[in-house]
C-alpha cells in the first residue's frame, strides 16, 4: 500500500510542477540563443555534379599494317608536334613490293614505247599499200590485211596504256602502304600513354577485332570535365554558367570552369539509378595544378547569383507544410526586446549556408540560429537571452564588417 500511495502522490506532484516549471521558464526566467545579425550577403544558388576528367582534343593512335615494331622515337609525357614521326614499323616487305611494282611501271612504259614504233611502222605501211591498192597495182585481200593489222596495233597500244595506268595505281597502293608504316602525330600535344615496345607486333584492326593501340596523344590545354547532373537539377544549368571544378587530389584547389555544352538526352550513369544529363565544363586555367585526364572530380554549376541580398542563416528559418492544403510556411525567430518573436517569411535563393530573404525580416534584425534542441522547442513571444558566444561572434562579425566598409 506504501508504495502505490508513494507512486500516486509522485505523479501528482509531476502533474502539477511541469505546468509551474513552464510557467516559471515563460513567465520569469530565459533560455540563452545564439542569433546572428542579418546583413546583405552574395548568395550563389549551385548544383553539385561528379564526373571526371578528360581530353577533348586526344587521339588514339592504331596501325593499318601489320607489322613489328622497330622503333618508337619518344617518351610518355614527352611533347610532340603535328607531323612528327613517333613510331616505325617494320617496311622491308613492302619496301621490295613497291620496288617490284615500279619495275611493272617501267615494264609497261617501255612495252608502250615498243607498241608505238609498231603502229608507226604498221601506218607507214598502210600508207604505202593504200597507194597501191588506188592504182589496182595489189588486190583487195592485201589492203584489208595491213588494214586490220594497223587496226589491231593501236587496240594493242590502247592496252599498253590502260595495263600502265593499272600499275601506276598499284604502285600508288603500294607506296600508300609502305608509308603507313610511319606513325606521325596528328596533333601538338603530350604523349600521354605509350601501350607498344620495341620488338612487339603491330596488329591492325578488322571486322569486330580491334587493333593494337600504339600510344595516346593529347593537348593538355583542351583538358575539361564532363560530369552527370541529376534530372531533377538540369532545368537550372544552362550553357555559360560559371563553375568550380574540385579534382580528388587537390580538393581545397578549385579551378574555375563555364559549361560549355548539355547533352540531349538523358541516360544512366555508371554507378547511379537515377537519368542524368552529361555536361561538359571548359576549365579556365587548366595549367593552375596539375590536372591528368581520368581524374575523378566534382563540380559545383552556379546557377543563379545575387549580390548583397539580405539573407538568414539556414538553420534560422522553420519549415513547416501543410499536406492537406499543400502550404509550405517558413518562420523565424527573431530577438526583440528579451522576447522570441516568430516571423513568416518569403524566401529566394539559397547556397549552401545561407537563404534570401525575400520579405519579412530587415537588415539588423537579429535571428535565433540555435541552439537546434532550442529552437525546436521555442515558442513565440518566450522570454530569450543571448549567449555570450554568440554575442562577442557577432560583434566580431561586424568589426568586420566596419572594416571593410571603410
């Protein structure tokens, strides 16, 4: 009985005290805030995106000829220009076939100079009978004769020059060849990867059967990044939207980027569910830090820019949505007078830290920022103290701002 009495009278007094200890927080007594002072501010509304690295100006060199190769006359990492020799492949093969079918060439012409006396002769010839054949001094059987041979000699002499023009084409075929055995570089630029040795076997590529890649050649200015934007953020990216590009390896060095292009259509990226769009970004200064394609790099596309806005501090402003009527409310807290008064607000843009806003609040006017287990529980019009923290921040923040006026 003892101990039922006890736990009656205990919830009792529970149910009386709460009341009274919140009447005594409300009525008498404040709980410490930190606020922070409203002031116009640059916010930059932005989309992050990852992707990588890549080179837009970057060819990758195969050979036409199978062959071995005999020698490669640069270095990874070396600079190249256009129309520098960079490998050999072994031509002797086709050095001999291109010796072979110059020799049909000379063959062909010295076979049409022969053919050219023989029409010459048979002509002088038919000349000659023809005269006779007009005196009746031979029949008509001999005139046709030295006619149909004279007749065949220029069909004959027709050919030659048709079997010359043949190889004269197989020996440009050959000399075509044998001048793919030199791989030149196509473009200035570095030599990124080297993927053949000195003695190994150059295979070129068919039907389904990719050849042997030689090596890489890229221009280090062309590098960019391209990077996938979710489909709910593209509406807001539009070509020449400012950028800052973070490569993996140097994360606390940005190098400053514009989008240059959006793709079409949307698909899905390696190691995502969801459709984004590819966006390529031209870096600015590429050379800043040492960027190499391949890198894994994000982005952060500003989409929207507003310079000296007032703005309040994210976690300041209390959501609260109706999903019966669908009204979305956004309040704040601000100090007056040792009092919490909440506001509604409009708002804009916003970054990462900060929000706009559009209406219901002034520069100066102080809004409670937190504590978060504070400002949840804090109701309009409680009694509020700012803390000490805060305070000596905020006066930092505008001898700061004093400074820089002046």
């Amino acid at each position: 009985m003892n101990k039922k009495l006890m736990l009656i009278i205990g919830l009792v007094v529970l149910v009386v005290a709460v009341p009274l200890i919140n009447a005594r927080i409300r009525g008498t007594s404040s709980v410490e805030v930190e606020v922070e002072k409203l002031e116009p501010r640059v916010i930059e509304s932005s989309v992050l995106a990852s992707g990588k690295l890549v080179h837009e100006e970057e060819v990758k060199l195969s050979t036409e000829e199978i062959g071995k190769v005999t020698a490669i006359y640069v270095d990874e990492g070396q600079k190249v220009a256009r129309g520098e020799l960079v490998l050999q492949i072994d031509d002797q093969r086709l050095k001999a076939a291109v010796d072979q079918q110059q020799a049909s060439v000379r063959m062909q012409e010295i076979a049409i100079q022969r053919q050219q006396l023989q029409v010459e002769n048979l002509r002088t010839t038919w000349n000659r009978m023809k005269g006779l054949h007009e005196r009746n001094l031979i029949d008509e059987d001999s005139f046709a004769t030295s006619s149909n041979n004279l007749e065949i000699s220029e069909v004959d002499l027709m050919s030659s020059r048709e079997s010359l023009e043949q190889a004269r084409a197989q020996l440009e075929q050959q000399e075509d060849r044998l001048s793919k055995t030199r791989v030149y570089s196509p473009i200035d630029g570095t030599v990124t990867t080297l993927d053949i040795k000195v003695g190994e076997t150059a295979i070129s590529s068919s039907t389904n059967i990719p050849g042997s890649s030689l090596m890489t050649i890229a221009n280090p200015a062309s590098i960019h990044t391209e990077v996938n934007v979710d489909e709910a953020d593209i509406a807001n990216v539009e070509i020449g939207q400012k950028a800052r590009v973070f490569a993996i390896a140097y994360p606390d060095q940005p190098v400053e980027g514009v989008v240059e292009s959006i793709a079409v259509s949307a698909k899905i990226a390696e190691g995502q569910q969801g459709q984004s769009f590819a966006i390529k970004i031209r870096l600015l200064d590429p050379e800043k830090i040492t960027l190499r394609p391949g890198m894994t790099c994000r982005a952060e596309i500003f989409t929207a820019t507003k310079d000296g806005v007032l703005a309040a501090p994210i976690q300041a402003i209390l959501v609260e949505e109706d999903l019966t009527s669908d009204i979305v409310r956004r309040d704040v807290f601000v100090h007056r007078d040792g009092r919490a008064v909440k506001i509604s607000v409009e708002v804009g843009i916003a970054d990462d830290t900060y929000q706009e806003i559009v209406s219901g609040l002034s520069p100066g006017d102080e809004v409670v920022t937190g504590p978060d287990r504070v400002l949840r529980a804090l109701e309009d019009d409680d009694r509020i103290a700012i803390s000490e923290s805060a305070r000596d921040s905020n006066n930092r923040s505008a001898a700061r701002a004093t400074i820089v006026a002046e």
